[in-house]
C-alpha cells in the first residue's frame, strides 16, 4: 500500500507543476512588453516624441489610425519624427509604438497601369493590388562590380536630343529650366517613345498640382503608356514628409524590375519640390541651416538616390535603370544650389531655354548648355556619321546670327551659313506627344545633313516633315529593317533615301528672286540644290 500512494502522490505533483508552469508561460505570453512612448509635441508635418529609448534611424513609428512616421532626429531625451499623414489628427499624449521595420513599399507586376502614393496606397478608385513582396524604400546602390558600361540607346523620340544629347540606359540625364519650359513634356514624350520597347517606366509626381497630375496621366492613358508605367504620386496638399520618400519609394519599385532583368526609365518630377519639402522638415526639427537655408546634407539626399540608377552586368539580371531627374530655376539661373548640386551628381544635363521658348521653339533645348556624358558612348553608328557636324555648325549658326543683328553686311558664306542654322532650328522643331521612330529621324537627318531641307520654305518645313515622315514608312521593308537598326548604313542605302527624299520635297520648293543689292537688279534664282551641276567632271568628258 505504501508503493502505491507514492506513485500516485508524485503524479499528482508532477501534474500540479505543469499546471504551474503552463500558466506561468501564458501569463508570461499574456504581457506586453512592446516599447510605448508619447506624443509631447505636434508641427506641421513633423511630432516630438519620448519614451522610445531603443528605437533606431529611419524606423517606421505607429500613431494608430492608419497613422505612420519615420524616426528621423534620435536625440538624447525625444525622438523628431516626419509624419506621414495629417499630423492635426494627433494630440499631445498620444501614444507610439515601434514597429521594428524600416519604411517599405510593396512591389511586383501588378503596379502596372496603377496610381498609388508613396505608401502603395491606390489613388486610381482600384482595389488594392495583390502584392506579396516589400522592399524598403531607402536601399544602398548596387557595387560597381555589378554594374555594366553603359553600352545600350534609350531613344526618346525627340530629335535634338537623339541626334545631339543621347541617352544610354542607366544613365543620369538632368532636365532643367525655368518654370513653363516643357521640361514633364520632354519627360513624358519620353515615356509614350518606349511603347513596344520592353521598358518599363515609372513616373514619380512630387507635390505636383492635383490638375498637373491629372493632365499627365491623361496623355499617358490616351496613348497607351500607363500599360507599361507605375505612377507615383503626391500633390501639393500631402504633408511634406510624404513628398521626402515619394522618389525613394518610387526608386524601389523600378528596382524590383530592373533586378527582374528589366530596363527600367524612372522620372522624378520634380526634385525642387523633393528639396523643399526636406528643407521645410529639417528647419522644423532644428537642424542647422546652410546655403539657401537648405540643411548640409542635401547633396547626400539626392546622390543616395540617384545612385541607384545603373546598368547591371549578366551575372546580376542585366537589367537596367535609367534617371530622367527634373529640376527647376529661377531667372534662368544655374549656378543655384540644387541645380549645381545635381548637374555634379548627373551624367548630363538638357537645359531648356525661356527665351527660344518665347520664340515658339519647341521643345525649348538650348544646345550650347546641354551635354550627355555618357549617351555618346550609346548612340547608335548612323547617329553619330549623320549628325556629328550638327552641334558645330548650329553653334556657329547661333554666333553668326547674333552679330548678324547689328545690320552689318555679309558675304554668301555666311549667309549661307545663317540660313542653314535657320533650317536646323526648324528641324527641331518638334510637336508635343509626337516622337519620331529611329528609321524616320535618320531619314530626316540624311536629308538636313545633305542641305536638302536648305531650299524649302521656313514656312513649309513643318509640312515637308510630315511628308518624309510619310514617305519613311512606304520604303522598302529591307530599307526600313537598315535604318531602325541604324549601324550599318550602305552608300546605296544612303543614295536610295536621298533619292527618295527628292521626290518628296519636290513640290514644296520655289522659285526665289534674289535682289543684286549691288547693281539694283533683281534675277531668279532657277537653280536649286536638286539641279545644282555636279562638281566632278564627267566621266566622258
């Protein structure tokens, strides 16, 4: 009987402990032991907050009510954070809780043809899109062992930036001007040229007006452009922290394409907003201002995210990002701090001009201060053997023409010279959301290159244009096949298009009487550049 009653006594005890122990677990499971702080101040777009002692850099903070922020000043008694969201919804009081994660976005294929913010929210009435992957939207650049040459065209369909100012995949090309010069057109022109191209674009609006917005993503839809484009987007309402990671955010999702092997265009418009809204932030948490009221790191604000534009070599997808940043000035003012600090970190800048502007040049490319650094190492063979004269003889066109508004008289050179310029500004004269293919801007080049264009109108270039263009797309396919290529160009191919070109601009030349200044008599000139007699001898003379 002893036995007995200790084996059922120890039973009893084990079983008493156990229970003990599995309430002990579950009231230890049952405790909270997540960092709360408290709201002890509320600005406009920014909170104080204390109470967090663990917490880290860059850390996403949860307000509650869908309200979120980024740590961002950790000093030693309060945290500064930039709010997310409306900071008048929160009191003082309040409390945060730490979420252990940095800001992410969710990425994937879906995000094609939508409209979201910076926080992957739907702006376009769609349900959100099923996205199971995230990336945090401040990533380090890929090594230089990754990266590719930049080898590769990306065609914008715009002449005077194709001929003059290409552009390579993975490139950093600025566009900068004063307000109202068409610099989100040349952006967006760009965009509508890589349908049918395996890009993928993602357009990035930061503190655009809500009408601005509206406006691109109608000629985007009504040109079949958002079928291959990601819009990212803040309007002038949002608070200034969600302008500060809309372009990292919106750099995230390019990303995840390009590491899919994907070429990638990404456009920031515009990073003067971008810099503002980091200054209004930074004045507002304190941190010392420099040039332009502007904090020190600035410059570290826009490399970090300009870096990550890249080409990556085989080995790590081949996959492709190009930057088109937007940036603006004032008076037509360069050397200003943001966009010196840009064209630094840039391979390039297209400079667009108030005053050819005004003059009803479009778009507005001054060529004198536009330069790409690396595209010229992309451009296609036929490119450079068309157009390599151009840039020089159109700089000359534009010092001549200066010096030729003193009334002083000229010689036949010159004035040749003159009207030749006069003729290349009327070639890049471009309307908007019409980009040119690779075959119809080669055509039109082969024909500036032969002076052709030199005996039509100014009045009637637009028209003789069109005509070429029209006439590009009835060649023969094999033709066609040459040209889009554009590397190996035959002197026949080159003859047939010149042949061509004759015909088609035929009826718009004319007759012009030109007055003997000298003499006071007036002949015609019958002869133009068609008939003009051959300057080698026959060879049966």
């Amino acid at each position: 009987m002893t036995i007995p009653q200790s084996r059922n006594m120890k039973s009893t005890l084990n079983s008493l402990y156990s229970s003990l122990k599995q309430g002990r677990l579950k009231v230890k499971a049952d405790l909270n032991t997540q960092e709360v702080g408290t709201v002890t101040s509320v600005s406009t777009g920014i909170a104080l907050v204390s109470g967090l002692p663990n917490v880290g850099f860059d850390e996403l903070l949860n307000f509650g009510n869908d309200l979120y922020g980024i740590a961002f000043n950790l000093d030693e008694d309060e945290i500064g954070v930039v709010m997310l969201g409306d900071a008048w919804r929160l009191n003082v009081g309040d409390d945060v809780k730490r979420t252990g994660r940095v800001m992410d976005i969710a990425v994937g294929s879906e995000l094609l043809g939508r409209v979201i913010d910076p926080l992957g929210r739907p702006l376009d009435g769609n349900p959100p899109p099923a996205l199971t992957q995230r990336l945090p939207i401040e990533r380090s650049a890929s090594a230089i062992i990754k990266r590719s040459p930049v080898t590769e065209p990306l065609q914008t369909g715009i002449k005077v930036i194709d001929a003059l100012l290409p552009i390579g995949r993975g490139q950093r090309e600025l566009i900068l001007g004063d307000r109202q010069t068409g610099k989100t057109a040349i952006a967006i022109d760009t965009i509508l040229n890589q349908k049918g191209k395996n890009v993928i674009c993602v357009y990035c609006a930061i503190g655009q007006k809500a009408s601005s917005v509206a406006k691109t993503l109608a000629v985007l839809k009504n040109n079949h452009g958002m079928d291959y484009t990601v819009v990212v987007v803040t309007e002038g309402n949002d608070p200034p922290g969600l302008d500060y990671i809309a372009p990292y955010a919106a750099t995230s999702v390019a990303e995840y394409f390009m590491e899919a092997g994907e070429d990638v265009l990404i456009v920031y418009d515009d990073l003067t907003q971008h810099a503002r809204s980091y200054r209004e932030l930074s004045l507002l948490l304190r941190r010392p201002p420099g040039r332009e009221a502007f904090p020190g790191d600035i410059f570290y604000l826009h490399s970090r995210l300009l870096e990550r534009s890249t080409h990556l070599n085989k080995d790590n997808s081949g996959g492709s990002l190009t930057a088109l940043p937007i940036i603006e000035t004032e008076g037509q003012n360069m050397s200003a701090y943001i966009p010196t600090n840009l064209i630094s970190i840039t391979d390039g800048q297209i400079y667009l001009s108030p005053t050819l502007y005004d003059l009803g040049v479009l778009p507005a490319v001054d060529v004198g201060k536009s330069v790409s650094r690396v595209g010229g190492k992309a451009q296609r063979d036929a490119y450079r053997k068309v157009a390599s004269d151009l840039k020089l003889a159109y700089a000359q066109f534009e010092e001549l023409e200066n010096f030729a508004r003193f009334g002083a008289r000229l010689d036949d050179d010159t004035l040749s010279t003159i009207d030749h310029g006069r003729h290349i500004r009327a070639y890049f004269s471009q309307s908007e959301s019409d980009p040119l293919t690779v075959a119809e801007q080669i055509t039109l080049l082969l024909v500036l290159g032969q002076r052709l264009f030199d005996a039509v109108p100014l009045s009637e270039m637009p028209k003789a244009q069109a005509s070429l263009r029209a006439a590009t797309k009835s060649m023969p396919e094999t033709l066609i096949t040459c040209l889009e290529n554009a590397q190996n160009i035959t002197d026949e191919d080159k003859q047939l298009v010149i042949n061509i070109a004759k015909k088609t601009l035929a009826p718009f030349i004319k007759k012009v009487a030109v007055e003997d200044t000298d003499s006071g008599l007036e002949k015609n000139s019958t002869q133009s550049v068609f008939n003009k007699p051959s300057e080698t001898p026959d060879k049966h003379e």
